[in-house]
C-alpha cells in the first residue's frame, strides 16, 4: 500500500462526483461490459454505492443494463466531442474547408455527433444546394448523412448494437435507407472503406461524400465532407475528383489537432 499522502482538496470538491466519474471511467476495451459486483471492486465502492451510480448512469443514458451485465451507450461520446470542439475544432478545420472547397468548387463541413444527431461546426459553402440553409449549429439525423455515417461507423459493434436498436430512422426522401438491417451493412461498408458516399437520402438531388477525423488514439471524433448536386456530380466525379481531396484534408485537420493537443499538454 502506497503510503504517499492525497493532494490536499479544497472544500468545494464533491466526493460524489469524483466517484460517479470513476465508474465511467472502470469501462474499457478489455471490459466493455461489467457485473455490479465487477465496478463495485474495480471502483473500490461498495456494491450499494456502485448500485446508485451505475442506475443513476442508466437514468442519464450513459450506461445501460440488461440486469445482470452494465455497459456504456455512445452518448458517453459526448463528452469527448464537447472536448474536442472546446479544444478548437473549429478554429483548426475553418481554412482546411476554405482550401478544400476552393479546390473541389464545391460546399464542405465538418461535424460532430450529439445524441443521435449531427452536429455542423464548421463550414463553408459555395452554391446553395438544399432546401435548408445550413449553418454552423445546423442538426440532422445522423443515419441518412455522410459524416453521421462516417462516425457512427467508428463506433464498436456493442455501441452500434444500442444506437440501431434506438435510432429513430425517418424516411426524408424515396432513397433513405430506413431499415436497420440495411443501415447496418452499409455502415460496416463504410467502416471497411474509410468513407463514405449517400445519395439523395437527406434531400432528393443532393449527393455528399465524408471522411472521419481521428484523435490520437485512433477514435472517430468527428467528420469532414464535400456535397454537390447530383446533377452534376457523378459517383466517378466523387471518387476520383472529390474523395482524394477530402481525405487528404481531414488527415490535415487530423495533423493540426494533435499538434493542438499537443501544444495545450505541455503548458
């Protein structure tokens, strides 16, 4: 036992969260999914204080149970891509559009994930080319989009299991993938691919492609992508014109936040 004595916490610290914290934080890889018993001595809390964080947890939607075993949701996810956006995101992804969307001639974003939905926080557009303007702040469902497709790709197969289960599918146009069967393929298409391209399924004549954003660690954190009208933008346009220069840019943007991270660990 470690006889090295605690940092001194001032009277503001709240022991509680610290604790609830901790069990978020007992979840990994190697233990995607854990017993009361697991957190309980992993946490060193007792199995009456895991029980109420772990079902506090559950009523907040970051964790879920189906009894016996408790596992984290993707909406733990959130909180990592709050930290990246407050650790400038957009600030870094702002010129790589400007420069990509100079080069390809076409409208490009970045964005995030926020519950089941979408999130723009960067962009720069050209033509305007759907119905809706978007703008940084602008929501869309994330299963009919390139970039939510990109992130919700990156999840691992028990997070994907919960978002399918879940996810609210609406069908905005007569090419919207809305059965989770078929949602599922594509999504594990996009994962083997590293991009991805929808056709007309958030609005009829609007065709985008999108790439993911890693963090260091390797984990989707966010997406980049580039749409056209469809009219004038064929799938041999999109690979060969469009897809070259939106991965090039978001291994720049990847490039630059770790730069950024970098940067902000050494002060």
């Amino acid at each position: 036992m470690s006889t090295e004595a605690e940092p001194a916490r001032g009277t503001h610290f709240v022991q509680s969260l610290e604790r609830g914290l901790s069990v978020l934080r007992v979840f990994s890889a190697e233990r995607p999914s854990m017993t009361l018993s697991d957190v309980a001595r992993a946490t060193d809390l007792t199995r009456a204080a895991a029980r109420r964080f772990l079902l506090t947890l559950v009523d907040l939607g970051y964790v879920r149970t189906d009894g016996r075993l408790f596992y984290l949701t993707p909406r733990v996810l959130e909180l990592g891509y709050a930290y990246v956006c407050s650790a400038g995101l957009p600030d870094v992804a702002q010129p790589h559009l400007e420069d990509l969307s100079a080069r390809v001639r076409e409208s490009a974003s970045v964005s995030v994930l926020d519950g089941d939905d979408i999130v723009y926080v960067a962009r720069v557009a050209t033509l305007r080319i759907m119905t809706v303007a978007i703008t940084v702040g602008t929501r869309f469902p994330a299963a009919p989009t390139s970039m939510g497709r990109v992130i919700l790709a990156g999840f691992d197969d028990e997070a994907l299991n919960s978002y399918l289960a879940r996810a609210d599918l609406p069908k905005l146009t007569r090419h919207t993938i809305t059965d989770r069967a078929r949602l599922r393929a594509e999504l594990h298409r996009v994962r083997q691919r590293g991009y991805a391209v929808v056709d007309q399924e958030l609005e009829e004549g609007l065709r985008a492609v999108a790439a993911p954003i890693r963090d260091a660690s390797g984990r989707v954190v966010a997406a980049v992508n580039v749409s056209a009208q469809a009219g004038r933008s064929s799938f041999d346009d999109i690979h060969h014109r469009l897809l070259p220069a939106l991965v090039e840019t978001a291994a720049l943007i990847e490039a630059d936040l770790a730069s950024v991270a970098c940067r902000d660990a050494e002060r």
